[in-house]
C-alpha cells in the first residue's frame, strides 16, 4: 500500500481509469490495465491502470470523472492505493473458457465488474468467447439473469397485465415489433418496450424507430409516455435495466457474435426490469437465421420457459419460419417505411410483415386473455386504430406533434443501384446473413438511409424485372455493396 497525493483529471475514459508515474507503478508492481483499490476515509473503489509519466509525477495519481465521481475526492487530498488482491475476473474467464461452471457468487462478481467498468474491452471478449465456446448451465444461466436484474434498475407500473414482446432477430427486416405494439396498446394492453440497437443485424427496433422519434428516454419519462398512450418504443441502453448487457452487446457487435447463454439472460432480465409479466417471444428459424431448425427452435423455447417460470412470469415462445427475410426494406430508414406501409394499410405493403405481425399480436393478446385475439388484432389494424395509436405514441415520446413532417423526411440514402434479373428464372434463397452483412457493408445502421430494398422474395421471376436495389451515401460504399454481392451472392436465382 503506498499513499499518493490525487490530481483530478477533467475527462471521462470510459470506466474508472488512474494514470500513474512508472516509478510509481513500479513500487506498487502493476502494470497497464492491471487494477488497483483505491480507498479514502470513507470509500473504496477499483479502477484499471494506465502508465503515463507525463501526466503525473512519482507519488501522484490521476484520476478519471468515472472514479473522482465515485470517491468525490479534491486535489492534493490524499488516497491509499493497494494492488488488488481480490477474486479477478480474469481467473473467472479463464475458468469458464477450460469448460469449468461458474458459482452465483461468481457471476454476481463478473457480471458486477463489467457494470461497473472495471474489464477492459478484451476481458469482455473473452467472457463472451467462453460463453460461445462452452455454453452454460441452466442455473448458471438463472445466475446471470438474476445478476444482470440485481445490477440494474426497475421500471414498476400499477397495472396487473403489463406485457411485451420480443424476437430473438436474425431475419432480415423482421420489423413487427412497432406494428404489434401499436395493435395491442390499441386493444387497451400496457407495453413499455424496450429495444435493442443492431448486433449482427441491418437496423435493430430502436434504430428503425430513431428514424422518426426520440429513443433515449429515462424511467420517468418512459412512465410518462406509457401512461399516456399504454406504450412507448424505446431504447433499453438508456435506462440502466440492465446495464452489464448493454456493454456485453457492444463486444458482440464487434466480433459479430449471437451467444445462446447471453440471449437468454439479456431477454428475461430485460423484460422483468422493464415490469412485464406477460412475454411473447418470437422464435425464428431456417436457413440463415439465428436458429436453423423446428426442432432447435423448441429447444431454445423450453430454455425460456424454464427461466420464465424461475422467475414467475407467464411466457410463450411462437416459431416462426426465418428462411429469408420479412417485408421488404432492410435498413432503418428502409425498414420504418415498411412498417408505415402496413399501418397506413396501403395496397403495395409488404403483406407477410402484415400477416406476421397480425399473427404475433393475436398471439401476445391470447397469453393476455383477450377474447377473439385473432380477429380482434386484424380489426384494430385495417381499421387505422393502431395507425393512430403509433401516431401518439410517437408524438409522445417526441413531446410534439409533428408526426406527419418526421415521416415526410424519411429517404432512404442518395446513390443507389438496381440490380434486374438477366433472364426469366426463379429465386431460390435469399441469405438472412448475408443481406444483414450486405447492409452493414453499405453503412446501415450508422448511416440510417443506407441499406437495400427487395423487389421479390423466393419465387418466381421474369426478365428484366427488379431484384434488389442498393442504397448508400457513399460511392465507395456502394461499390463495395455490388462486389459484395458479385463475390458472396446472399440472393440464388436459377
């Protein structure tokens, strides 16, 4: 333990960071992106180290906002640093990555670390990697789950039903999320849905639904919304719900990972911080999805039944066909007029998102005792009901009323290309992945106009007629979106 005097640095880094002098560190003997505790009268905490002799002298310590915050020290006073000892997260990856499961008292620990920014961004990888490789237990899944719960914060409403719905993703387009709520808040059901930015995907929910509204809401703002429209759409990543799988997602998006283990925990903890007791989950599958069979969708089915029931809340998973996307724009921008096209019931709408959301909406209506769901959702959606109700659920999370104006400036982005078939033939696939991929590599979801619009799915096809058009605001994107398609062919015609 050494005594060093503080010197406050007026940046954030990210996570609790302390720079040191190399003389200093050597007398602690640690090294760059080691921890060491640091501890006042009256608080202790940990931070990650970084060696820079210029910013601090020997027995200097500098601290980032993330830490200075925390310890609410002055500078010149005066903390002891200790190198830590305790249990490491590292250990704890390297344990899980040989195969070996981890204790509850052990996930608590992991899971508490990264909430508290104290893994580096390569610790994560490495926690995500062994959860990839070696999977994890069914308690050791309930562990993370009650971990993620325990290290965010909860939304509580007065109403008993109050309920949600959730697709695993991996189908390009799958858009049904805004259109399912909107029927079902329609229909008088309470729904604070919480989204997700894009992983491996085109455009996640609160990508699409940024295109026209505000995402990034707080609790109370959320209850505001909610209480005045029986829904809001926003992004979960704002609110704390569970924190440590909002930097989890981030190491995923990185190395474009979906991890089963993550997945279940991220979902169920989720929904039960949001304040749902009543959740619908969207399994698809096929080529080219997350899940590739019935028969692996169901498996993935019983894991989230068996962790609705630990945790006391009604569940149903549906399984959906997944085989090639839904609708027909993929991108924000792309995927938000879409959505608009079945809402406002227009004839050229993408009519298997229709009939998917339909579907699901009946679905989430049954689990809640609704009677005649099915025939009750299709009313409340060709009748404009849930039209409307997007309108003020939109409105109010904007706190205004230029819904018409948003929707006015939705274009998807400036160069494109249009690829037609060169004969008459047949599509035989087109590859969920590989369109997502397709994409990304054409600036969605960064870039929200960017992405592609398909003229036909899987069938038949005549000359000349449109197969696909790329859409970017960069040339040089576009150009590699057409290599992309010459070189990996995500559609098959014969």
């Amino acid at each position: 333990m050494v005594t060093l005097k503080v010197k406050n640095f007026n940046w954030l880094a990210g996570r609790p960071i302390v720079v040191l002098n190399d003389k200093t560190a050597e007398k602690l003997n640690v090294h760059v992106d080691e921890r060491v505790l640091i501890s006042t009268k009256s608080k202790k905490s940990y931070a990650v180290v970084d060696i820079f002799p210029k910013l601090v002298k020997d027995n200097e310590i500098g601290l980032s906002q993330e830490i200075s915050r925390i310890l609410k020290t002055k500078d010149n006073s005066k903390v002891e640093v200790t190198a830590s000892e305790l249990m490491t997260a590292g250990t704890l990856i390297k344990k899980k990555l040989e195969g070996k499961r981890l204790s509850r008292d052990e996930i608590i620990f992991l899971i508490s670390e990264i909430t508290q920014n104290n893994l580096t961004e390569s610790e994560i990888s490495y926690f995500v990697a062994a959860e990839k490789l070696r999977g994890m237990s069914m308690r050791e899944i309930i562990y993370l789950t009650e971990a993620m719960i325990k290290t965010g914060t909860k939304l509580k409403f007065k109403q008993k039903i109050v309920a949600d719905k959730h697709s695993i993703g991996g189908v390009a387009g799958n858009r049904t999320t805004p259109i399912v709520i909107s029927i079902c808040a329609a229909a008088g059901l309470i729904l604070p849905k919480t989204s997700s930015r894009a992983i491996t995907s085109a455009a996640g929910t609160a990508d699409v639904i940024e295109t026209i509204a505000k995402v990034e809401l707080d609790n109370k703002e959320i209850k505001r919304v909610v209480n005045k429209t029986n829904a809001c759409l926003v992004w979960g990543g704002s609110l704390g719900l569970a924190p440590s799988d909002d930097k989890i997602i981030q190491v995923e998006r990185l190395l474009n990972l979906d991890v089963e283990p993550q997945l279940l925990a991220s979902i169920i903890s989720k929904k039960i911080s949001a304040g749902s007791k009543y959740v619908l989950i969207d399994i698809s599958y096929g080529k080219g999805a997350k899940v590739k069979s019935l028969k692996s969708a169901k498996k993935l089915g019983a894991k989230f039944l068996k962790l609705a029931k630990h945790f006391k809340i009604k569940l149903k998973p549906v399984y959906t066909r997944g085989s090639q996307p839904i609708g027909n724009g993929i991108g924000p921008v792309l995927e938000m007029l879409d959505v608009l096209a079945v809402l406002q019931n227009k004839e050229s709408c993408p009519k298997d998102l229709k009939e998917k959301s339909i579907y699901l909406a009946s679905e989430l209506m049954k689990l809640c005792k609704i009677k005649k769901p099915q025939q009750k959702a299709r009313q409340i959606l060709e009748s404009g009901e849930a039209y409307k109700k997007f309108i003020e659920i939109i409105n109010a999370q904007n706190k205004d009323k230029n819904f018409e104006e948003r929707v006015a400036q939705l274009k998807p982005a400036k160069f494109k290309k249009t690829i037609k078939a060169k004969k008459l033939g047949r599509i035989v696939s087109i590859d969920n992945k590989k369109i997502n991929l397709l994409c990304r590599v054409l600036g969605a979801p960064e870039s929200k106009g960017a992405g592609v619009y398909l003229h036909h799915h899987v069938g038949k096809i005549k000359k000349n007629e449109k197969i696909i058009t790329l859409y970017s605001e960069s040339k040089s994107k576009l150009k590699d979106g057409l290599k992309f398609i010459k070189e990996f062919k995500p559609i098959i015609l014969k």
